[in-house]
C-alpha cells in the first residue's frame, strides 16, 4: 500500500481542477486564482483546498482480474481531514462535520490505471465536498388564499353538475 501526501501526487493531468501558484494569472473553469503555496483542489469557485491537506492511498482493486488485480495497486481512495483544515472557515467546517463526519473519504476502483483512478477520486472528492457545503433553502409552507379555496370549490361544484347531466334520467332526480 502507497501513501503519498501533498505536491508528490500532482500531475499536469489535474490542470482542469487544480490550480497551482505558479502557474498563469488566468482562472482556471472561470474561477478567480486563489492565492496559497502549492497546488490546489478547486471544491467552488470560493473553495480551494491545499493538496497537501488531502491524504491518497492505493490499494490492489477487489474482485475477480487475474494477476493484474491482485498485484497492481490500481484502487486509490483519497480523505480529506475537514477538522485540520486550515483552508475551511468555521461554518465550511461544522457543516462538512455535521454532514460527513471529521473526515470526508472518496475512492474510485473503475479505471485499471491509478492515475485515473485517482483523478477520479478527487473529483468525487471534491464534489462531495462542494455537495455537503450547499445550503439548502427553509421552507416556508403556504396557506392557500380565500379566494383561490372558493375558485377550487366552485369548479368542483360546476365540474359535479356536468357529470350529473350526463346520467341517465331516473326517477329519483328532479
């Protein structure tokens, strides 16, 4: 099992959704450059979190593969410790807490390449993260007017009056 923290994991293949200090001033997916040391993990436009606060591992992938499953270790699985974050501010970080728990874990086994096993899992990761961050709106519940109750009735009560002129005449209707 490999464990590998921080810049030694960056590749040029993260470009579209990671941002690097030295590279160019122009935004990466229309979002402005976050400044910090080192390479990023784009979560929002607001939201870029330091690659070095991100552990990966890789394992050998479960299931049937022959040979190639059982020695290559191609599964990475990558966790993101939201309580020694320094990159969160403290509502970001009782809202990840609140919803994921102190450390938020994502894991990609598709791909028989670990690299693309691990861009995988850190753009699970990172929509995961931009997921357990969105707000969701309060609910307010609404009283029907009166007016639109009477409406409701009155088209009930015309609707009922169709349906009975539409019936057989019997002797019990006047």
């Amino acid at each position: 099992m490999a464990v590998v923290h921080g810049a030694a994991l960056y590749r040029e293949s993260y470009a579209h959704f990671v941002a690097s200090e030295d590279s160019s001033p122009a935004p990466v997916d229309g979002a402005a450059q976050v400044p910090g040391p080192g390479p990023t993990l784009r979560v929002t436009k607001s939201l870029s979190i330091p690659l070095s606060d991100i552990t990966w591992r890789a394992t050998t992938s479960g299931g049937p593969g022959g040979q190639h499953a059982n020695r290559t270790l191609s599964r990475v699985e990558v966790q993101f410790d939201v309580a020694g974050s320094t990159a969160l501010g403290p509502r970001q970080r009782a809202r990840l807490t609140e919803r994921y728990g102190p450390v938020v874990r994502a894991a990609a086994s598709e791909s028989r390449s670990q690299s693309r096993n691990r861009q995988l899992a850190f753009e699970r990761l990172a929509t995961r993260l931009a997921d357990g961050l969105k707000v969701d709106p309060t609910r307010r519940p609404t009283k029907p007017t009166k007016g639109s109750q009477v409406r409701r009735v009155e088209q009930k009560r015309q609707r009922s009056e169709v349906k009975r002129h539409r019936r057989a005449p019997n002797e019990h209707d006047d």
